[in-house]
C-alpha cells in the first residue's frame, strides 16, 4: 500500500482490496473511539489492543511507513527513468482490480448501473483536473493530509494525486525524504484525523449500500485509468521547488500519436508485456489472499 500510495494515480486502497484486507482495515480503524481512548485513559493495555486490533495495524501501517520512507526516491526514479513501463504495469493493475471487485455485486439493475457510470465519471473528471496553486502553511498540510488519507483508502481515488492536485506532492516528498519533522508530523496528524473520521463513513455506507459502494468503486477504478495511462503528452510545464522545470498538465494520447507528438519511442511491446504482469501479479494476490482465507 505505501509503495502504490507514493504513485499519483494509483491507490493504497487498491491494493487493499485485491489483497483482501480492505474491510477488516476499515472495522480496525473504525473501532479506534471513545471506548478505546477510555481503556487506555484507564491503561487497560490487553483490551486496548484488542479491541483496535493493534497487530494487524501495527504491522500495515509499519509497512506502509516503511514502504514510503525507502520507495518515495526509487519510484521518482523509475518513473523519470522507465515512466512507460512504470504506468503500464500499474494500469495492468488496475484494470484487472476493477472486474475483482465488481463480481462481488450479485444482482445488477438500473441504479447499480448509475452508480458505477458515475463513479467512472468523478474519477475521469478528477484526472483531468489542474494542479491548484496553495499555502505552505502548517494549517494546509494538516488539511491536505486529511483529504489525501481519505483518498488513500478508496479504491481508484489516488492519495498522492490529491497531493498532486493542492499542489503538495513534490513538497510532501521533499519533507520525507529531508526529513522535515514539523511538516511530516502535522501531515501525519491531518492524516490520522481524517482515516479514523473517514473509516467511519465508508464503513457504513459499506454495510448499509454494499452493491452500489461497490459499483461505485468500481467505477472509480476504471475513471482513474486516464491518469495512469502511459502515453501522455505535456502540455504545459512548472517549475519545482527545486527550480527544475516539470510537467504540470498532460493528456492521454494513442501509442502512434506519442512518437508523432513527442518524437519518442512508444516502446508498445515492453508496455503490453508490464500491463500483463500488472494482472498477474494482482491475480496471484488474489489467489493467495484466498487461499490463506481458506486455511483460516
């Protein structure tokens, strides 16, 4: 999840849900209330634990932090060295994680239908927006962490494309990797703040519109493929916060217009074959996650 959450355009939650964790992540993070806060405030440890489900937190959200800390410089590598095949493999990804999640929904009828129309619809609409331009202020950041961890924990709605969009990704990245322990901290508390108040609605929107959250998952999964469609062309540029000019609003092309438009090659076989290895690998988690399910 940590290392997908550092790819604008790709979601942790995603890779949450073809893994199967999805729900118990949400049940654990929704059970973080006022009655556990009173079982620490009364230092019953044991209960406490339990009751959060504190391993399985413990452990992910170590992954994550982990997975952030030592991948935020190899992605930006990757994806400045190898960007075709970089987005190829995560589109593979996600293309296969939408039908995984759709064949959950028993019984199809009109609204269900809608329902996954429009969230292909929100998700397109959200890839082709412009980067904003916003404070540096402390206030910010714990906002844009709040907004980012709610679309962290979506399927098909990327965190680091939220970032990307208030204009904070480069900056958030910067502060991780020089170690910027003010703006780290405040992100990370916008980010609690808005998991365990978010978690909360999703969960239940989940146990009372199972079918239609589904479909609206789905939905944003399949809308969300624009962004990580491989073939871009640059439209316009910004410049970073180190002074580096870089693309700042791109759009999805055809293979054959990418080497007109760009003069570069498509490299199309390479990317069919990382497309596929995007859906096998999600496959193979999928048959796994299934197959430990079982043995439980």
């Amino acid at each position: 999840m940590g290392g997908a959450d550092v790819i604008p355009g790709v979601s942790g939650g995603t890779i949450a849900f073809i893994t199967g964790i999805y729900q118990e992540l949400l049940t654990s993070i929704r059970s973080i209330d006022v009655e556990a806060l009173t079982l620490l405030r009364k230092l019953r440890w044991a209960n406490f634990w339990q009751k959060i489900n504190g391993t399985f937190l413990i452990v992910l959200f170590g992954g994550i932090i982990t997975s952030l800390l030592s991948l935020a410089k190899l992605m930006h590598w990757l994806l400045d060295t190898y960007p075709i095949q970089v987005w190829s493999f995560f589109f593979g990804l996600i293309l296969i994680s939408s039908p995984l999640i759709l064949r959950e929904i028993k019984k199809w009828h009109g609204g269900i239908i809608l329902t996954f129309l429009a969230g292909i619809v929100i998700a397109y609409s959200i890839t082709i927006l412009s980067p904003a331009q916003t404070p540096n202020d402390l206030w910010f950041i714990f906002l844009a962490g709040a907004l980012a961890i709610c679309a962290m924990i979506l399927p098909g709605i990327s965190g680091a494309f939220i970032l990307l969009l208030l204009s904070k990704y480069e900056y958030m990245i910067q502060a991780i990797t020089q170690y910027n322990w003010p703006v780290i901290i405040v992100f990370t508390f916008g980010c609690a703040t808005g998991l365990i108040s978010f978690s909360r609605l999703l969960s239940w929107i989940l146990k009372h519109y199972y079918n239609p959250a589904l479909a609206l998952l789905g939905g944003f999964m399949l809308g969300s493929l624009n962004k990580v469609w491989p073939w871009k062309e640059v439209i316009s540029y910004r410049l970073d916060s180190a002074g580096k000019q870089v693309p700042a609003f791109d759009k999805s092309v055809l293979p054959w217009d990418f080497l007109a438009k760009t003069g570069n090659d498509p490299q199309i076989i390479q990317a069919i074959v990382m497309m596929a290895l995007g859906v096998f690998i999600v496959v193979l988690i999928e048959k796994i996650a299934v197959r430990l399910k079982t043995k439980i």
